[in-house]
C-alpha cells in the first residue's frame, strides 16, 4: 500500500525586528501506523508583538498543538482531536494573560495549522495567518483573516490564542490531489506580496525548498516591516485508499471478550488479571515482539451500548499521554493498529496506598510527608495541564518498589477548557470515593483545584493517622444539612505527636468552605511543611490593645519551640 508523502520546506526570521515572534512547526510521523491514522502536520503562529509575551505564547501554541495531536486517541477524528487541543491551550494562554495588568498585554498570537491525513485536508484557523491550497494555476485561499477595521482604516485582531476563554477557531477540510502546492503564511509575507505575484510564485515549476526561498526574498523586497514566515508542501504521493472509512471503524472498535490468562490481543499475551470492576478491567501483558510487560485496561461489556462511557474511556487515554510526571503513571503510545478498546500503561510494581495506610498505623513522620509530597506533585502535573483528577484516594495510588508514590487512574479527570466541544460534566453526586470526594460534587458545583486540595488533604490526614477527618459518617451524607452536621476532627486525637500547626493546616484543607480551604497544592504543602505563624497564635483575634511587643516575643518563642519539633518530626526514621 503506498503511503503519505509530501515535500516539505520552511522557514522563519525576524526581519527588520530585532526579535522574531513568528513561530513554525512540521510534523511527518517515521512510522506507518501514525503516518496513516494521524497524518502530516504543518502550523504557523505569529506572536501579537503589542502583547509583550507573543513570542512566547507563538512557540507555546506551535510546539503543544504538534505534540498533543499526535497523544490524541486513534477513535477521535482530526476535527475533534485539533478543537480539543487548541481550546485547553487557548485558556493556558488567557490564564497566563492575566499575569498582566494592562488589558492590551498578554500571550497572544494568531494560529493556522494544516493536517494532511489520508488524500484529506484538514485545517484549523485563528486570526490572521492563512492557509492556501495551489492547484492547476489557481492559488485559493482557504482561511478568513479574522480583523476588525477601526477609525483610518486601520484593521486590528478580532480573534487570537489567548484573547478570550472561549476559543472561536475555524475548521475545514477539503479532498487533495496529488500535484496539489500548500502554502501556510504570517501576515509579514502575504500583506507585503501581491495576490497575483503570490500564485506566480506558487506556479512555479520548482522544489518546495526552492519557493520558500522566492518567497522570502520577495517579502524583503516588497520591504516588509514584520517577522516573516512560510511553509511550502508539495504533494507527491497520496494512500491508495481514503481513511475515512477506516476511521469510521476505530470509532466502532468492539469491547474485548473476558481475557485470561495466556489470551493474546494485538500482539499482547496475558499474564495475568491485576484488578476487575464492573466499570473496567486491568491486566498485566507482555509485548511478544519486545518481551516488555505494560498494564493493559479494558472496558467492561457492561457498557457496550453506553455512548458516554466509550467516549469517557477513550478519553481516558487521550489525558494520559497529556501529563508527564514521575508520580502520574505513563500512557503508552500505540504503534500497531487496535482490533478492540483498550490501552496501555506503565507496569508499576509495588503496594497500594490503602495496603501501606493499613500496615503503618503508627508511620514515621519523615516518610509520611514524603508521600503527601510526591502525591501533590502528581496533582500539580494535572493542575498544569489544565486538568482536574477529581477522584484522589488510596486505591488510586501506588508506592513503587523504588520508592515512587504514582497516581494511576484518568477515569474521573476533567479538562478545563473543552466544555463548549462536548457536553458539561455532570455530578450525580460525588464523582469519586465519598470520603475523599469534595462534599461541593455532591451539590453540583466544580470547585476545581480546590477539589484535589481537599482530597488530598484527607489523604494526609489519613496517611498520618488512620482515620478519615470527619469519621465515617461522611459517607453516609446525601445533602449540604448532611454535611453540616459533621465536625472536624482534631489529628491529636489518634497521632498525639501531630503539631497544633499542622492540625490547623489539615484542618484548613478539608474545610467545606472554598473561601477558608487553601486555594492550590502548593499552598496546603507549605503550611504542612514550615509552621505558619496564623497557626501557633493561641487566639487567631489580636485585640487592639495587646502588646506587639509582648506578642512578638510570645511568637518567637513558639517558632523557636516549634522548629526543633519538626527536625525531630520529620527525620525520625522507621
């Protein structure tokens, strides 16, 4: 069967400006597999310079948008897969705007990207950059500038990555031919090169690398003002056959029969069953090509006819490949073709959280912070991605025989940013293990980050004295008056060596209410690590008339007391 091949070249200089804020990518997979279910890709970004972090922001949208579509799961179409990335990079970028004072700066550029898959082009538009399909003489344009004319004349964006949270991007894809000439340009080439000079130059009966290079000198000497860049692809070979109804039969992959021991699926023999639930299977199997053992999970035949269940599991896969941490277990790229839904993790050895909590009724205080630490560092590589795991607890995490504490599970996770590509996610009450599990989920409100602080803060708690911070009754809660009831806990009462500091920071943690619980893992972690002096006062209320003299003596006294504590705290070996 003939493959993909296109004819490459490109390039990208800051011109008269002392920086360039253009920024360009390409992409033409080495292997089979992901050359015909994922295709080429091309992308050019130019960073809006009155921005201040444009050039940033160009390279930021360039280098996750390439990375990312190549992580997305071989069920999700191209349209699907770029819309999914761009709105999650998108609101990265709005977030990071806000850095800025001035609403006029920020991370801010224009976007087009071209992804050649089977004889089919696919692109995806922001701003003003453009994409422009050559064929038999005629240069069409297939992107819309996305400006406004102001007073003069004079035209400014009326789109961009990062100018809004809501991303507004264009989509379109249109059948190739071969002979076919791309063209992908920054507005510092195609505003300074006359439409009909652009399709002379496209016409011509030379390499890709060839008219890139007319192309620059052209745009320098039309004296263009801006960064200039250009991307050129020549198709030269198209599959003999059209992915699309190959696609269509990913989407349809079957669920896998029961599998046991010795089974084998696409090149993957049994070696075991690790964990079974009505919800999913996880097996450990071995590569028969490499000999290499990876965990393999697989959905339950309970939900064949669940449309949202399969596309939950699904994009189970896609959040994994997105998050790349030591403590967040690794997502295996699949590089031969699936007969069934399924994929493939890491294989960790070792003890599960729960299993450890159980033996360590009385842990050693150097080894229990330890593990909040790395579990919080998992978390932060969530928080990072724009993702929120939402179902943090024991069974869901790992201590390596080497040590490492890993984060297993994507199964509840939620990624900002793509509710306007499919529907809301909706809380039939808690979405994990109710003890662990946000009360406000339960309500039907996302308190995002400060969902996995809570979780994670019951985890200390537990890891540090066995017992849950509200006792059993939490899972017994069915309504806010439910929750109401409850009373927190002191840690003193089943660990007496627990600092009051550290008590008033667990205690803080799991608070009900958003606006008294830390509002990110870094902020629960500090005051679980170094005494925060809010905590050692013995009345939180100064009065007026109290001596700050006085006072600060007091508090000194309390850090001097309180810092020999933690050194013996958290050195105690077991």
């Amino acid at each position: 069967m003939t493959e993909l091949q296109l004819d490459i070249a490109r390039f990208s200089e800051a011109g008269i400006k002392p920086i360039n804020e253009d920024s360009v990518g390409c992409y033409q997979p080495a292997e089979s597999y992901p050359l015909m279910s994922k295709g080429i890709t091309l992308a050019v970004a130019d960073g809006v310079s009155t921005a201040e972090a444009g050039r940033e922001a160009s390279a930021t949208t360039i280098e996750r948008f390439i990375e990312e579509y190549y992580q997305t799961p071989d069920t999700w179409s191209v349209s699907r897969s770029g819309e999914k990335i761009l709105s999650t990079v998108n609101l990265r970028l709005f977030r990071k705007s806000h850095e800025f004072t001035s609403e006029t700066k920020g991370y801010l550029c224009t976007f087009s990207a071209v992804v050649v898959k089977s004889r089919t082009l696919h692109y995806f538009h922001v701003g003003d950059s453009r994409v422009y399909l050559w064929r038999d003489g005629e240069l069409k344009q297939l992107t819309t500038d996305h400006v406004a004319t102001i007073a003069d004349n004079h035209t400014c964006l009326a789109r961009a990555m990062g100018m809004d949270s809501r991303l507004h991007v264009d989509y379109g894809h249109t059948p190739l031919e071969e002979g076919d000439r791309l063209l992908l340009t920054s507005d510092g080439v195609h505003d300074f090169i006359s439409p009909e000079s652009l399709a002379s130059l496209m016409g011509e009966d030379k390499s890709a690398e060839e008219i890139v290079a007319s192309l620059k000198q052209e745009a320098i000497n039309a004296k263009t003002d801006d960064n200039l860049s250009a991307i050129v692809a020549d198709v030269k070979v198209l599959p003999g056959e059209n992915l699309d109804d190959y696609s269509a039969q990913l989407t349809r992959l079957p669920f896998p029969p029961d599998l046991a021991v010795g089974m084998k699926l696409d090149g993957y023999r049994i070696v075991k069953e690790i964990f079974a639930s009505s919800r999913s299977q996880l097996y450990l199997v071995e590569d028969e090509a490499t000999g290499e053992q990876l965990a393999m999970k697989t959905p339950s035949r309970n939900f064949e006819d669940d449309v949202s269940y399969i596309d939950r599991f699904i994009q189970e896969e896609w959040i994994g490949k997105r998050i790349h941490s030591p403590h967040v277990v690794k997502v295996i790229d699949q590089l031969r073709p699936r007969t069934a839904l399924y994929y493939l993790m890491e294989f960790v050895e070792g003890e599960g959280l729960d299993d450890w909590i159980a033996r360590h009724q009385h842990p050693s205080p150097k080894q229990s912070i330890s593990i909040v630490k790395q579990i919080a560092e998992g978390l932060k590589a969530f928080h990072s991605n724009e993702a929120i795991h939402q179902d943090l607890k024991p069974g869901n995490i790992i201590i390596a025989n080497d040590g490492r504490v890993i984060i297993l599970d994507f199964g509840s996770v939620y990624v900002a940013g793509l509710a306007e590509l499919q529907r809301p996610l909706k809380h039939e009450g808690a979405l994990g293990t109710a003890s662990y599990s946000d009360p406000l989920y339960l309500m039907g409100r996302n308190p995002g980050i400060q969902g996995d602080v809570y979780a994670l803060a019951t985890l200390a708690y537990e890891i540090f004295t066995g017992h849950l911070p509200y006792g059993n009754g939490v899972e017994e809660c069915r309504t806010a008056l439910d929750y109401d009831r409850l009373r927190y806990q002191s840690a003193t009462k089943y660990n007496p060596i627990i600092p009051v500091w550290f008590d008033s920071a667990l205690e803080k943690g799991v608070s009900f209410e958003l606006q008294e619980r830390y509002h990110s893992i870094d902020e629960l972690i500090q005051d679980l690590t170094q005494p925060n002096p809010e905590f050692l006062r013995t009345d939180p209320v100064v009065e007026k008339n109290t001596s700050s003299l006085l006072f600060w003596k007091l508090l000194s006294g309390f850090w001097f007391l309180s810092f020999f504590l933690v050194l013996y705290l958290f050195s105690r070996m077991e």
